[in-house]
C-alpha cells in the first residue's frame, strides 16, 4: 500500500497507517515536503515496537514522475492521498492504466446553516472555534456560513464579540488562540480571497478594537481571523478554498435556500445545521451534499475504533463510529469506522464441493 499526506501529517497518517498494519499490508508512507520527518519518526516508533523490517518503508519525493513511476508499480495494491483536489487528480490520472484502488481525500468548503430557533450566542461562540481553530487550516473547517434573517444580526454581534476574545499572536504564548498559518503562500492566498470578497462588494466586519488583529508579531505568516459579511457566491471566498481563518457569513430567508447554497459546491466533504430541532436537523441533513453531516457540532472526527463492533466507550452519542469521506470534489473511498477498515483487505470467496465417498 502506498499513502501520500500533506495535512494534519500525525493524524491523517494514523487514520489509514493502523487499519492498513492490522489487516496484514505492508506500507510505504510518501510525507509531505512540509512535513518530511514524520514518516521518519513514525518508521522509528514502529521499529523500536518490533515491527519486522521493511513492513513499514518511506521515501522522500519531490519528482512528479518519479511518484508517477511508483504509483504505476504492480507491487503497489492501493493508493490513498490526502491533500488538494490538483494533487488527487494527477495520482488519479497515474493509476488509470491500472485496476487499483485509490483513495482521495482532498479539499472542502464546508458549510454550516444557522436556524432561526438557535441560542445565538451559544452557535457564534462554536462557528468561531469551527472556522478559527487552528487558524482555520483544517479540511472541515468551516469555511461558509449561512444565517437566518431573523437571527442574521444577533448572529453577526455575537461573533464579533466572541472575536474580541481571540488573540492572534506567538503560538508558543499560552494566550494566543491564533497562531500563523503554515507558509507565506498561504497567508497571500487567504488575503486575496479576502481582498477580492470585498472588492466585490463584502464588508470586513471583524471587531477593530482587537489590538492582536491589528497588530501581530512582526515576523510570521499572521493572517487576522475575519469575519465578512454581505457576501455572495460570486466571490472567491464562497467557492474556493480558503484553508484560513476567515468566516464569510451570508443571510439566507429559509431553510429550501439555504440548503441550495449548501449544495451550492464543487466539494461535498463535511456540513454543519445548528438547531434546537434534532428532528428537523436530520431531515435536513437527508438533503445535503457532503459526506459527513453534523448537528449541532463541527468538525469532528471519531477514529475510536476500525474493527470492533461494540458500541465505543468515548463516543457516547452514537451507537458506531464515523466514517470519514468525502462526495464529489472533497474525494473518493473512506476512512475511519469499520468501513475504512474493509478498504484494506480484498475480498476472496472460498466454495468447496465435496468429493462423493
């Protein structure tokens, strides 16, 4: 099996290293040029374990035909990729001449939809943390957000005072809540989303008073969290993904709107309806276009367990775990949950007659 990582490289590593391991394959681990170390480390951790030798094996590549050659080896019986749609299609176009599977996960643009019956501080205190946390670099971060009118206003005030909160600075600083995104690219890609959302026609309307907004650490790749508000799905920011702390929010006038929005998308990885009605919430849920839907919670994955069929001591609101995939642009194939588990072995069936005494 080969895998090939470019986010979260510990956790997303985890999700398919370990079923992979304990269904009997031997693995090459790929890492990002981000993150080369880790597959290092991780080689060591399972050496010093007694793994026996060459069961787990890396490689560092930064040739995109060399990839191609090693993704094309009869040896390799299954490919999973994690990272842009761009990089999932061009490990898709290598192994077309082959029957292999491939699983992508790759980009999101995960909306969230605020109901009118909602306890507005409450929902603007989680869409925060579901769009800023860990500076909103995070293929399910919440990168849309879609309010009630009746509630669009109370909505708008309660995050901003719930952004006066956060500071943005050295995430070595206990008080920091917002650290810098991973490389300069990122900050000028997340900024010209920004930038061209208020070009056309947006307002920054993100709290001025906080002083860590307007002022961060001098050397870095800081970008302010933001809220934008009067947004339209003709702006990049709508569309594209932002991978940054940004939270575009757009006033919607009933629930059919809203979820055509939501669908409104070439990614379909995970989504969000906040709502004091879990009845209504799930039939709702039964319209989106994603892979993964939340109520009432964001950004969530649960890779408690991948064989077992027990109801999980440390999911305690559903009687199985989660399976993790992603519908149209966000990808192909799964993780987590015995389904992930199912994509590392290959099915054989075995039919016996008897020979007649």
């Amino acid at each position: 099996m080969l895998t090939l990582h470019a986010q979260y490289p510990y956790l997303i590593l985890v999700n398919s290293l370990i079923p992979a391991l304990l269904a009997g394959n031997s693995v090459i681990l790929k890492p990002s040029p981000q993150t080369p170390t880790i597959a290092e480390q991780i080689q060591h951790i399972f050496a010093e374990a007694g793994l026996p030798k060459n069961v787990l094996q890396y490689f560092h590549c930064g040739s995109i035909a060399r990839l191609e050659n090693i993704v094309r080896a009869p040896q390799i019986k299954l490919i999973c990729f994690t990272g842009s749609v761009a990089g999932g299609l061009q490990v898709q176009r290598a192994a077309a001449d082959r029957v292999v599977p491939v699983g992508l996960e790759l980009g999101g643009k995960d909306p969230a939809y605020i109901r009118e019956d909602v306890d507005v501080k409450w929902a603007a205190e989680e869409i925060v943390d579901g769009a800023v946390f860990n500076s909103g670099q995070s293929c399910c971060s919440i990168e849309r957000v879609y309010v009630a009118e009746s509630v669009h206003d109370e909505f708008i005030s309660a995050v901003q005072d719930v952004l006066r909160g956060y500071k943005l600075g050295d995430p070595l600083d206990p008080s920091t809540n917002v650290g810098p995104v991973v490389s300069k690219r990122s900050a000028e890609m997340i900024e010209a989303h920004v930038g061209d959302a208020i070009a056309k026609g947006a307002v920054d309307s993100t709290p001025p008073e906080n002083r860590s907004f307007a002022s961060p650490p001098p050397n870095g790749n800081y970008v302010k969290p933001t809220l934008l508000t009067n947004v339209t799905h003709d702006m990049d920011v709508m569309n594209d993904e932002t991978f940054g702390p940004v939270i575009p929010v757009m006033k919607v006038g009933n629930d059919e709107e809203a979820i055509r929005l939501m669908n409104d998308s070439e990614f379909g990885l995970t989504a969000s309806i906040w709502t004091k009605d879990n009845g209504k919430g799930e039939e709702l849920a039964e319209q989106v276009e994603a892979g993964t839907v939340f109520i009432n919670r964001c950004d969530y994955p649960s890779p408690v367990r991948y064989i077992s069929h027990k109801p999980s001591p440390l999911n305690t609101n559903s009687s199985k775990d989660l399976a993790w995939t992603g519908w149209k642009n966000s990808g192909k194939g799964v993780t987590l949950s015995k389904f992930g588990f199912e994509q590392f072995v290959k099915l054989k069936s075995l039919h016996i007659k008897y020979y007649p005494k």
